[in-house]
C-alpha cells in the first residue's frame, strides 16, 4: 500500500499541519476498487489517499470511479482537469 499523499493537493503526513498524524488521512475506496486477491502487495486499485481538508470531496463521490472523480474535484477547485491516463499519483 502506498503511504498517504493526498490524492488532491498532493501532502504528506510529515507536511501535514496536524503534526504529521497519518490517521488524519482518509483512504477512500471508489467504485472501481478492485479487492485484491490473497497474498498480493501494493497499493488497491480504485483507492486514493485524501488529507483531512479534502477528505470529503473524495468521500462525496465515493460512487464514482477514481478518475471520474479526481478529474470532478479538479474541475471543482478550478483547476485544470487532470488528463485519464495520469490517473492517481
């Protein structure tokens, strides 16, 4: 599993204002997760890391598949969207 990086803004624990307490990031599986078989090592599909003041537009649109709704909270914050084959980084 990948460590916490919000999928949004892209900060870390150790960057966080919060003393870097990781349990203030959210993992938030969206409708493409993928549950990974037995024995297998990495990061799930389909689930993205949010810090705590974008936990909830990641939550809100835990319906959505994961680049469906980076590319939704992009065009939300007024920023560029993010292109599909980026995907989550």
């Amino acid at each position: 599993m990948l460590p916490p990086r919000c999928g949004v803004c892209h900060l870390e624990p150790a960057q966080s204002p919060s003393d870097g307490a990781r349990s203030d990031f959210v993992l938030v599986y969206f409708a493409d997760a993928v549950n990974p078989p037995p024995g297998w090592v990495g990061h799930p599909v389909g689930a993205v890391w949010f810090c705590p003041e974008h936990a909830a537009l990641g939550a809100e649109r835990e319906h959505l598949a994961s680049h469906i709704a980076l590319r939704d909270i992009d065009a939300v914050l007024g920023r560029l969207p993010r292109r599909l084959s980026e995907g989550y980084r």
